[in-house]
C-alpha cells in the first residue's frame, strides 16, 4: 500500500479513556471503543444490565460505529460479580467473532481464565490484553496462542515486572497505550523505545503495521482521515483508541454524559 509508506507514521495509542486527548489542537483520529467492563458490575450486578449493555453494544456494531470490542475481561479483585464478569466476556467473544472486530481485554489474576475461552473459542479476531505487567512466562503462554498485549503507565515503575519481561514481547505483538495515565503517548512510546533499544521512529514503524494488520480497522479510511490532518498540522499524528469511562455514554455521542 503506496499511501501508507508516504505519510508521516502515527502514534496508535490502542487504548485510552482520556477525553483530553480529543481537545488538544495536535492532529488526531479518533476511534471509538465499546465493551462491558468488568468493573461495572460493582454498581450493577443484575442480569438485565448485561443484558440491556449487550443490546447497545450490538446496535453499535451493526451501525459500524467502533472499530473494536473493549474492554471486556476478567478481575479477580472483584470476586463477587465473578460469574456476571465471564459471562458478559463469553458474549463479548461471540459479538468479536460475528461482527470481526478485535476484542481489548481488561485482566486482573485472570489470565488462565483467558488462555481457557481462547483455547475454548479458537477466535479468528485479534485478542489485546490493556495495561499488561505479566512475567516472561505469562508473555511466553498468551504470545502462544497470539494474544497481543499492550503496555503503559507501568513503564514508568522501575518494580514492574514488565520492565524485565517487555523485551520478551516480540514487536509484533507490542502495543502501547496511555489508559488513564496522565502520560502523553510520545512519552510512552519514548519510554519504550529506551527500554527496548530502539528509536522511537522504528516502534512507530512497528506498531502502524501492526495495527493495520491486526485491528484490520479499515486501513484505507484511516489513511484519507491522517492525510487530511497531516495537511493542516505538520504534528506527527495520533491514532487513539477511546474506551468509555464508567458512568459514560456514546450512543449520544458524548463520553462524558452520565446515564447509570
Ligand atoms: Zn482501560
């Protein structure tokens, strides 16, 4: 693809909640996420919230208007909403498969319950495990069954596991992001970069293609849409992936109206 090779590389930043992003005068494209968070099970451990937060989702896919599932997943410090939080995550994998869209995944102490549905499952979609501080030999068992992970805020925490295990990441199954950390996606990549060795232009590289390949959002939109905001800012570019916040909506189109 000739296009993609002439334009200024982006920052993808494959999963954020932060509003801000949006109002910076820096050229961005913006693409919307939508899933079931394991968290809001807390405030609403009914059956019917599922079910009415499965419905949304489903009208959001039909209608094409997020580019992927997320987040969905597992947390383990949330013990009681346990079987609500596997159940929403199973529908969430179905709607993943039937709709073709990349599920993000949320995990806290779960990923043996995630390496059981993708074995489960066998999904075509690209699974991405957020905000990942795993070992070398969680790296090692999800990179085998191509889980892809992508990592933020706990670069910058020397104790982190992640700091010791990234470098086991191969690059093709790396993703940065900023999540609700207050660093700039620049510094993330920036931060990476020294910790793996490499310029930040090569993991720039990387991750586009990356990216293209494995979120399989239309690539060709995405190039008109970066090309037009190359032409009125010579700013490197931004890619961001918004999650909703808790409490938000997007079906009106504004994340920060609060619906429960
Ligand atoms: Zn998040």
């Amino acid at each position: 693809m000739p296009q993609i090779l002439s334009m200024v590389t982006p920052f993808i930043d494959i999963h954020t909640h932060h509003p801000i992003a949006t109002t910076t005068l820096e050229p961005v494209c913006l693409l919307q996420c939508y899933g079931i968070h394991p968290w809001w099970f807390e405030k609403h451990p009914e059956t019917e919230f599922l079910e009415q937060q499965l419905q949304l989702l489903e009208a959001m896919l039909n209608e094409n208007r997020i580019v992927a599932i997320g987040e969905t997943g597992i947390d383990h410090l949330h013990k009681d909403t346990l079987p609500l939080q596997m159940k929403a995550f199973e529908q969430q994998i179905l709607l993943s498969e039937h709709f073709r869209k990349p599920l993000i995944l949320h995990n806290v102490k779960g990923t043996q319950e995630i390496l059981e549905l993708h074995q489960k499952h066998h999904p075509k979609q690209t699974w991405i495990i957020h905000g990942f501080n795993g070992n070398i030999h969680e790296v090692q068992q999800l990179i085998q069954r191509d889980i892809l992970l992508s990592v933020g805020e706990s670069l910058f925490h020397e104790n982190r596991k992640i700091i010791n295990s990234i470098k086991s990441i191969p690059l093709d199954h790396l993703f940065l992001e900023t999540d609700m950390s207050d660093h700039r996606i620049e510094d993330v990549y920036q931060r990476a970069a020294e910790l793996l060795g490499l310029s930040v232009e090569r993991l720039k590289d990387h991750f586009f293609i990356t990216f293209i390949r494995r979120v399989g959002f239309g690539a060709l939109s995405l190039v008109e849409d970066l090309s037009a905001l190359e032409m009125r800012n010579t700013a490197s570019p931004k890619v961001l992936l918004m999650a909703p916040v808790f409490g938000s909506r997007m079906d009106r189109g504004n994340s920060n109206e609060s619906v429960f």
